[in-house]
C-alpha cells in the first residue's frame, strides 16, 4: 500500500486513533485501523494509484523507480514487495524491466488488495500474493512504497516501533538490500497527526548501526519524500 | 472545453492543470516526472499524459467527455502553421519541462470565437505575481452554447 500525497483533503475527516491503539500499545489495532483506510481507499477508487492513496501513475512510478534502484537486473533475483496493495509494482517491472528475470512475492495486510492483485496477474507463476505484514523466507530485495506514512493519529513512540519492527522485518527478509521510502513534509492543509514525517537520519543511523547496512538516502526525485537505499553487508 | 465538458469540469480541469505546474514543488515534480518518463513526448498522446498525471475531471461521467476533447484537439489549428493544437500543447510542456529554466504553466481559454488557434505564449499572466508563466490558451465555446449538441449527440448514439 502507499500513502498520502493524494487527496490532501481525504485524511481531514479522519479521526485519530482512539481506544486500545492508544492507550494500550496494541499494534495489531493500529494495523487493523491502517488496513481499513487502504480498504475504504480501494473501495473508493478501485485498483489504481487513488486506490492505494498516490495522486497518479507518473508519481507512483517515480517512486518505484526510485526503490528499484537498489536492485541488480543483470541477473535473476528475487523481490519482496511488502504492502504491494494491488500490485502496481509487478506490472511497472514487466514494464519497465521486460528482459530481467524477476520472482516477485507482493505482500499486504489486506485480503481485499490480495485479492485485486491476483486477479491483475493471474496466470503469471512469476508473480505471487499474500495476505500478511512479513514473510518467514528471504529474497534477494524487498522494498516497501509508502507503508510508514499514513499513521492515523497513532502515537509517534507506538507508530516508530511499528517502523522499527517493519525495517527489521524487511532486513531479515532481504540477502542483498531492501529500500524503503518516508515522506519529507506534510502536504499542505494535512492534520499532522494522520502521517509520518521522520527525518532521514534516525531511520538510515537505525538501518546503518542496528541492522548492519550501508544506506544511501535519494531525496533529489522531485517529490517531497525521500527513499532509503539500505544494502546488507 | 465548453463543447465537450460542463463548465464546472472545465474550471474542475483547469484548477488541476495550474495547480499541477504551478511554481515551486510542483514544477519540480513535473520536470523529473518529464526526465524520467517523457510524458509529454511522441510516446503518448495528451490523452495518456493526462491519465497517467491523473488531471481529470472529478465528475466520472464527464471524464470520458474530457478524454473526448484532448482527442478533439488533434484536430485543432494552433498558432504555429501546420501544428495540431494537440501537438503544439504536446511540444510547448515537452519543451519547456525539457528546458534549463522551465517555467511553471498557465492555462487558460479564449472565446473560439475571437481565435481559433491553439496558442502558446510567456508572459505574466496573473496579475499580482511577478513570476514568469508559460502560457497555454484553448478556444472554447460557452457550454451554454454547445452541451445542447452533445446531449443530442449522446442520445442519438444511445438510441
């Protein structure tokens, strides 16, 4: 799933997180409130970059071009796409990479997204999906386009553990590297509460000394974001 | 745009448009969009470049009228010979995105009936700023003049 730089005025209405998300740290709760936003998205809008809360195809693609860099094509490799919502991902990689060789496993917490994505690629072996927030497997890569933004009103200690365990989930998964993006800013006349706006060193210093990687931080693709290059070493 | 889409859509696409290549960030998406994808190119026609930047109408039932019109265009004259309004729209954001000092982009309409080109100009077309736009104006008719023919048009074709 993605997040947030669509509808400035979608998330205006939304009322925070209440009850157990955030008087007790349950994140099942949070994800749960997290699923249902992307859910009501898709329901909305349907497959496409609105239902998974991107304002077009071009700026989607800009972001997976940016992810896709931390990733060879020269040879076969292997690709988790955590929160792959509809599976946009896939069809930009067939697209864009017609030649490469590439097993992709999207993941995302919503059967209803699962359930999109598998109907856009059915028939494809090299293309599979499932319903979950990790993956018990390695793959060569995994990246992940806009899971960290959306937080819903979320405390920020309760929605950086969820960070932190998704990052150290995505390096477990991950032989060569994953990527990751965050946004920089809010975009204008969104409730702060709603997203997540870290600044790029705590989650590349967190990559880099708590998850052994050499992280490269791209900020220069000409939205206000910024996308975490992490390599195991 | 009056005689293809409401005049609500056609301040709907027009507040998208300025928005979208306004000055600032948004120019700045826009251009490494251009960079990296070339969506104002031979590749894809106006009518895909605005699907693929999502500048539709929010009404669904006026976007395939919007589609409609984008195609129309190409048969549009412009203000350079020989060049469809389609094509000189097409040309005037490659080249400007392309540029090494793109300008943010103004569009805006004429009366179809004091000029029927397509026309592309630079220039400072709001007032109060002193910023620099690329200007792109586009002969219409007032809808009141021309949704009566689409509606007759639709129901001729739906039987």
């Amino acid at each position: 799933m993605a997040a947030a730089d669509a509808v400035e005025g979608d998330l205006k209405g939304k009322r925070p997180l209440s009850g157990s998300a955030v008087d007790a740290p349950d994140p099942d709760a949070v994800w749960h409130r997290v699923q249902a936003y992307y859910e009501a998205k898709l329901a909305r809008h349907g497959a496409n970059p609105r239902g998974v809360d991107w304002s077009c195809t071009a700026t989607q693609w800009l972001r997976f071009v940016q992810l896709l860099k931390l990733c060879s094509f020269d040879t076969p490799l292997s690709l988790i796409d955590l929160g792959c919502g509809y599976g946009a991902l896939a069809a930009f990689l067939a697209e864009r990479y017609p030649r490469a060789s590439v097993d992709y496993l999207g993941i995302d917490l919503s059967s209803a997204m699962v359930r999109r994505a598998r109907r856009r690629h059915r028939g494809n072996p090299a293309i599979r999906f499932r319903i979950g927030r990790s993956y018990p497997q390695q793959a060569d890569y995994t990246v992940a386009s806009g899971v960290m933004n959306v937080r819903l009103g979320c405390p920020i200690p309760l929605w950086e553990s969820l960070v932190r365990s998704t990052l150290a989930d995505m390096r477990r998964m991950s032989r060569r590297g994953f990527a990751v993006n965050f946004l920089a800013m809010l975009p204008v006349n969104t409730p702060p509460e709603m997203l997540y706006c870290p600044h790029p060193a705590i989650w590349s210093r967190y990559c880099e000394e708590e998850l052994g990687c050499a992280v490269e931080v791209r900020d220069d693709y000409g939205i206000r974001e910024y996308t975490l290059l992490a390599r195991c070493q | 745009m009056g005689a293809y889409i409401t005049d609500t859509s056609t301040a709907d696409v027009l507040f998208q448009l300025n928005n979208r290549f306004g000055p600032g960030a948004p120019l700045d998406e826009m251009v490494t969009i251009q960079k990296e994808f070339q969506v104002f190119s031979e590749r894809y026609s106006l009518k895909q470049a605005f699907r693929l930047l999502h500048i539709v109408p929010a009404d669904f039932t006026e976007r395939r009228f919007w589609f409609v019109f984008l195609e129309a265009l190409k048969n549009y004259v412009s203000d350079q010979e020989g060049i469809s309004g389609h094509d000189r729209i097409v040309r005037a954001y490659q080249e400007n995105l392309e540029s090494a000092r793109p300008l943010p982009v103004h569009t805006t309409t004429h009366r179809l009936a004091d000029d029927r080109r397509v026309m592309v100009t630079q220039g400072h077309p709001i007032i109060y700023e002193p910023q620099e736009y690329l200007t792109i104006s586009i002969p219409t008719k007032p809808a009141a003049e021309s949704l009566p023919r689409r509606a007759a048009a639709e129901a001729r074709r739906t039987g």
